[in-house]
C-alpha cells in the first residue's frame, strides 16, 4: 500500500528529492481527489467559532525511524485553531485512547498554542512571519504545549498553499486586540449554554464573603480584617474588590497611596506568624511626598510587629531572587530539548541531552524556587516570624512564592478544591498578568514569562517525591498547564480581576447589555468526560482521618501541657515530638526581638530612613538564617513523614527532576513500553481493588454499611498495553536506535522472542 512520494516547492514549483513515505501515491491523489471529498471528516465547531481558510490535498506526517509516513486529509483555520482532518480520522478512533479532551482534537491546535511557525524551502528550515514571497514546501508548527505537527503542502494547489499558510501566520502571530479574542465570540455565542460551577466547591475569592471564610479557615481572623475600599476599583485597578490587611490598619491608608506599599495577607500560620506581600510605592522625584511615604512605611512595620510576633523578615524578590529575564532565557533553552522534529533529531540530541538540560539551568531555577519557599517556611513554622514578600507589583514571584508556602504549610491546599482555590486567591485574584506573561495578544514578545509554569513544575516537584499527600495527580498538573492556551475559559485570560469586569460588562461600562459569563477551567466536565475524569484523582491519596469529640479534647491538652512546660519522662516526650511533628508545630523556641519594631536593634531615625532597606538585606541574607534553614531542613527529612502536616520537598540535584509526563508525551522515542510509573501504578490499582473485594465480604458477612472507597481509575485498570506516555497515548508506534550495526541487529532478530515481537505487532490503523 505504501507508494513512494516526493517533496517539492510550494505549489508545486520545484522537483524535490525523496524524502518521505505515503499512504496515498502521488498519481492517486488528484484521481482520486473527488471521491475523497465526499467522505470528508466533518469540521466541528464551537458557538461562535467560524472557518476562515482550508487547504485540501494536505499530507500530516507522522515520524517513525528516519522515515517519514503521511496521513491525508485536510488543514483548516478557525478564529479558535487549525485543525487536521484526516480521511482515516474514523479509523484512529478506537476504544483504547478514551483520555480525550472534547474542546480540543489530538489534531487540533487552538492559536493561543501556537509557539513558532517554520517554513522548510528546498530542504532549509526558516521562520516564518510577516507577508511571504516565496510559499514553503513544507510547515511546521511549534505548540507552546510541545507538540510538533508537520505538514507536506507539495500536492496543494498554490492558491490554497497562499491562503493557508498567510492565514495561519497572520492569526497566530500578528498582534491583536483584546475584545478580538475568541473568548468573547465564545461567551456571546453561548450565553445560554455556560457551565456554571457547581456550589461549595472551589472558593472563588471575588466576595467578601470568601475572604472571610478563608481568614476563618485559617485563624487569621484575630489578627487580620478583609476589606471592601476597593469595591468598584475605585481605589486601585491592580488589587481585587476585597482583600484582607492588618486589623490596625486604617483604610484611609489604602486609598492615600492607592493600594501601593499595604502589607496584604497571604496567609495564616496555626502558630499566628502570616505570610504578607507588598508592592513598591510609586517613585516620586519630590521630596515631600517621599519622606510622607517613609513615614507611612514606617507606620506598615511597627504594625505588623505586634507582640508576640514582634520579629518581621522581609524577603525582596525584585533585587534578591530570581528576575524574569532568567526565567524566560532558561525555558527558552529548556524547551528546544522537547521540541524535535524528527527521530533522527532526538537521536542526535541524546549523547548530549543531560548536559544541554544543565546549560539551560531550569531545573535550579525551579529548586531555587523550593528552597526559597522552604526558608520562609522555617522563618514561619520555627522562629514564628512574619514573613513580608517584596516585589515592585507583588503580581508574579510572589504569587509564585506565596503558593508554594502554603502548599508545604497547608494540607487543604493539597486537595484538589484546596488548591484550585488557592490559584484563584494567589493568582487570578492576585493580579498575575496572565495576559501578557502567556502572550495572548502577541503584543510584546518580552513580556513573556512562564512564571505559572514554573509553579506548576515545582508543585510536580512535591507530588513526584509525596504523592500520598496530594489528591490530584500529575494528570491533572499536565491537562491544567494545557488549559492555559485554550481560550473558552476566562481563569487565565487577563491581567487583573478589574479587565476582567470591564471587559465583560461588569463594570458600567455597557450597563444596556447583559453581561458575559465565561466558563472557568475548575469545571473539568467541559473538557473531559466522567471516565476520563477519574485519571484526575489520586487513589492513593491519604485523607485526613476524623478525630471524634473526645479525641480532639485530648489532643488540645496534649498541647496545653506542651506549651506549659511540664516536665516529661522520656518516653513522654518523644510522644510529644511526635504530635509536634504531625500538627506541623515550631521545631525550636520562637525568638523574641530585643526591641519593637523593624529593626533587633536601636538605630538612629535618620538612618533607618536612608538605609534601612539595605540594612534589612543585610540581616536576611546572615549566615544565622542559613544554619537555621539547614537545621530545619535536615531535622524534618530525618522523621517519618506526616502527609497532613508540614511537608518538604528534597531539593538536592538529583531529586530535582525532569516533568517527563508533560515534556516528553509526544515524543515516541522516549516513551518506555509497559514501565515507568504507570505500571506501577496499575499493580498498586490492582492491589486496592482486591482490598475492596475483601473488605465487601467482611462488610456482608457483618451486615454492616460499606465505607466509601477510592474509585479507581478504569482507563487505567482496562488498558491492554501502557507506556510511560499514559494517558496521552496507549501506545505510540515505537521507534529505538540500534546500538549494534544492522548485522549484529537483524542477526538478533531472528530470534525466537516473542516478547519482542508482541511489542511490535500493534495494530493502530492508519497514523
């Protein structure tokens, strides 16, 4: 079946030299062009989404070894993606790749997805952008979610090779207006039809109500109020309607600077330390106004340094931590490292893989990130310190920061509701600039900064090492990272709660027309089906155990003796310790300041405004802090591990590893063929199954009600064959390099091994 083809100019100009293999003979393809036509796949579009150009006669490939195979069918643009449509399209639809997403196609790409356009013209790959005056032989498209696709436009029509490939570029990388986002085509197309979240389920912080509840949650609410002045945005445009500051603190105060320089609460620690964050105060060249903002900063800290928690750290990520620019030159080089183009690509990288990943220094960046979480979480946890996070707009590391303190700090942000509630409390509500950081609008390519996607990695991090204390899985992780490009939901769309009303009519601004409600991403049943759902949620998640009355009474005066001071035998106290440990208590003695306020100890007024920011650099960069950090790290890792409690990550370099789920699934070369954690996975499946087997035996034979079990993934269980790019893909057509020369190599395949040759023997229709 398989005819040899030829690659040429766009259009057909050129006389190409082979290079790819077929399903369908060039002599076959113009014969057959009208019988093909009428057995087109259906383009299938979402309200309000609408065709804009198509070119037919197009062949997708498909990498196997050094060759190169070619499905047929058709490439279309919408105003929402390009998409493939195959003429096997019903033929790859079989029962054992159920994990789909129903908004977008293995063959789809929404535009927002799309990273760099390539051009390859007489076999010289080049960027493609702008008017072009010479149309390419072949497009290859980069996916901001790793995927390649590569099409072969040498059969096309040159008018249907102009308007595709102009169109693509022109959707995909041209700047664009905000209202001019698929999302509001959507939104007003499917008024009707909009999913709303279901009730107490993720905590959506855009009521005072929310604040509230979560000051309430975590005991904040002695120390700290949630706040209305901003309602309307009146005050300022960058924070929420409602946040929560220090009690003290008055509200004239928030609208005297516009919200710049107030201490905004994160968080509560169960020993009353917080975790705050503070933008920078406006630059102003007066010097009246400025000694004003010295004096009302000097008021911030003596209010926040309130016994008994009098010593306050503060941490400035904008000049002592990581920058942006970093952030964006190391996944720029990490990336390139999962975006091949053809086997014999990867092959090439392989010898030199590990120390490419080195060079691109990601994976510091991200155990930088840990370790930083890590000492604030020992100022917090052990010395009872409030912790202030300083950044010039407190909308990017210390959203990235904040969130991972809590996630060591707090087991309910490990639950799935937990710890979508807190992206919408530290990010959407925080004011991430989603919109510029992901580049939507194609506006500013500078402005790009996968600071989301450095959080999503390293909360990976922490599941990877303590996958028991998680309730999602790292299938969750890699669908939510993909959800970032997919413009029907309005979670990660904007740059502030305030151009989020506005440009949904909330704010007066078309008080005639209804308001658009958008979908939010947490309602996973838009994109996937129940079954595919469950691939979401962790089996082997240890939940909470309910303590009764008695119990918790017992438990509070464990701690009432604890913090007496009683003197204990021995065996007592390593009880002690233990509950310490699992309520996550200080490991050592909180240290009290000499003397209140910012500074341990008696400065001169003039001095502490002129050099106060640097002297405060000074104390949180000594040597005492370190050892402090190194003693609290290494005194938590030699315990048992409590998974509700305080949890830790290893950030030492080989516990730092790659997200192979996420970067590697569309790479067949990488996948392992029944191994890798899936398997062990399905064998710990198979074990719980049988544990509910029995324990509904046990339940029958005593006629007693059946506790809730943890519902086992199906796809996972019913799976014929896994690889370790489950459940992206089943089982990819496999491709290995031979280490032997080909003698050596066809001398073993004659063989008997039937192992080998069931791995071989895969029937997945036409690819």
């Amino acid at each position: 079946m398989l005819g040899k083809g030829v690659v040429g100019g766009g259009g057909g100009t050129k006389a190409p030299k082979p290079s790819f293999v077929s399903y369908v003979r060039p002599e076959e393809i113009h014969t057959n062009e009208k019988e093909v036509t009428e057995k087109e796949v259906t383009l299938h579009l979402l309200p309000g989404e609408q065709l804009l150009c198509e070119a037919s006669t197009v062949l997708k490939y498909v990498q196997e070894d050094s060759c190169q195979h070619g499905v047929y069918g058709r490439l279309v643009c919408t105003d929402f993606k390009i998409a493939f449509l195959g003429d096997d399209e019903s033929a790859l639809d079989n029962d054992e790749t159920q994990f789909k997403n129903k908004v977008v196609g293995e063959n789809d790409i929404t535009l927002h997805c799309v990273d760099q356009i390539y051009g390859v013209f007489d076999e010289k790959k080049k960027t493609l952008f702008g008017q072009l005056k010479k149309y390419p032989e072949k497009l290859i498209i980069h996916c901001k979610d790793l995927r390649v696709f590569q099409f072969c436009l040498r059969y096309t029509k040159e008018e249907e090779v102009k308007r595709i490939v102009s169109g693509i570029i022109h959707h995909t990388q041209a700047p664009k207006l905000l209202k001019r986002l698929f999302l509001f085509s959507y939104a007003t197309a499917a008024q009707n039809n909009t999913v709303t979240e279901p009730k107490n389920h993720t905590i959506m912080f855009d009521t005072l109500k929310d604040w509230c509840w979560e000051l309430e949650r975590t005991k904040g609410n002695m120390k700290y109020k949630a706040v209305s002045v901003n309602e309307g945005y009146k005050v300022c445009e960058r924070l929420p309607a409602y946040f929560v500051v220090p009690t003290p603190l008055p509200e004239e105060n928030v609208q005297r600077f516009q919200g710049h320089g107030i201490p905004i609460w994160c968080w509560s620690c169960h020993n009353g330390s917080a975790l705050l964050k503070m933008s920078a105060l406006p630059k102003e060249q007066d010097d009246g106004i400025l000694q004003i903002q010295k004096s009302f900063l000097d008021g911030v800290y003596k209010t926040i340094h309130r016994p008994p928690y009098e010593i306050v750290k503060t941490e400035d990520l904008s000049s002592n931590f990581l920058s942006l620019q970093e952030i964006q030159t190391a996944y720029s080089k990490f990336k390139q490292l999962f975006l091949i183009d053809n086997s014999t690509e990867f092959w090439d990288t392989d010898i030199k893989w590990f120390s490419l990943l080195e060079s691109s220094s990601w994976l510091d960046i991200i155990r930088r990130c840990l370790k930083k979480a890590i000492e604030i979480t020992e100022c917090m946890e052990a010395q009872n310190m409030n912790v202030l996070l300083l950044e010039e707009n407190a909308s990017d590391l210390c959203c990235l920061i904040s969130s991972l303190v809590q996630l060591m700090m707090d087991p309910h942000c490990r639950t799935r509701i937990g710890f979508q509630s807190l992206i919408q409390k530290e990010w959407v509500m925080g004011g991430h600039c989603f919109l510029d950081r992901c580049n939507h609008l194609r506006q500013n390519d500078k402005e790009e900064v996968p600071v989301f996607l450095l959080f999503l990695d390293c909360v990976w991090q922490l599941v990877h090492q303590h996958p028991p204390a998680f309730e999602f899985t790292e299938t969750y992780l890699t669908v939510l990272s993909d959800s970032l490009y997919i413009p029907i939901f309005s979670t990660f769309f904007f740059n502030s709660p305030h151009q989020k009303d506005t440009n949904m009519g909330r704010e007066g601004q078309d008080t005639q027309s209804k308001p658009l409600n958008l979908l939010t991403v947490w309602d996973w049943s838009v994109q996937f089906e129940p079954k595919a759902q469950t691939l979401l949620k962790n089996p082997l998640y240890v939940e909470k155990p309910k303590l009764d009355k008695g119990q918790r009474k017992g438990m509070r005066f464990k701690l009432c003796l604890q913090t007496q001071n009683f003197s204990l035998t021995e065996s007592t106290k390593e009880r002690a310790v233990m509950h310490q440990r699992q309520l996550s208590l200080p490991l050592t003695q909180s240290k009290s300041s000499p003397k209140r306020g910012f500074f341990r100890e008696e400065t001169d007024h003039l001095i502490k405004n002129l050099l106060g920011k640097r002297i405060s650099k000074l104390i949180n960069s000594s040597d005492e802090l370190q050892d402090n950090f190194r003693e609290f790290y290494d005194s938590w890792h030699s315990k048992p591990t409590d998974y509700h409690g305080l949890l830790l990550p290893h950030i030492e370099g080989p516990e730092i590893k790659v997200w192979a789920q996420r970067y590697l699934r569309w790479i067949p070369e990488a996948q392992i063929l029944g191994g890798s954690r899936v398997a062990t996975m399905s064998k710990l499946l198979e074990m719980i199954e049988e544990v509910q087997s029995l324990q509904e035996k046990i339940d029958e034979r005593h006629h007693s009600q059946q506790a809730p079990q943890a519902e086992a993934p199906c796809l996972l269980r019913n799976s014929a064959r896994l690889s370790s790019l489950f459940p992206f893909a089943l089982l990819q057509r496999h491709s290995s390099k031979p280490v032997l020369p080909t003698s050596g190599w066809k001398a073993l395949g004659d063989e008997d091994d039937l192992a080998k040759r069931e791995d071989e023997f895969v029937d997945l229709g036409d690819v």
